[in-house]
C-alpha cells in the first residue's frame, strides 16, 4: 500500500497496447503492477505469431512484472 500511496503504483491503471510494425508492439502499462499488461502484451505477440509467424511485444512504465513470469 505504501507504493500506492506514493503514486508510485497505479491499481487503477488501463493498460493498452500499440503496434509498432506488424510483428512488434509494445504496451503501456501505466504503471500498473505489471501482470495486467503482460496478458495483454503477450496476447497481442500470440496473435501477430498466429498471423505472421513471428509476434515480439515489450512493456513500459511497469512497476513489476515477476508475478506474471
């Protein structure tokens, strides 16, 4: 709670994802703890590599993504 209420970690943060090239996107997670915008960065990459045969996807401003690995 302490990050929280250092405006460090936003719990009320809407994740989105962008699409660099058709193969790469990157998602915004403003600064969320992290595990929402690995799903959704990781099922935009699944979704390239259905259509294109390779999906890559990066995240930025995450606080923490360890509990999505």
């Amino acid at each position: 709670m302490a990050r929280v209420s250092q405006d460090v970690l936003d719990p009320r943060a809407s994740p989105t994802l962008t699409n660099i090239t058709p193969v790469v996107a990157r998602a915004d997670a403003g600064n969320d703890p992290g595990f929402l915008a690995a799903q959704i960065e990781m099922s935009g990459a699944v979704a390239m590599a259905s259509t294109l045969g390779i999906g890559l996807a990066s995240i930025k401003h995450s606080k923490d993504t360890t509990s999505a690995i």
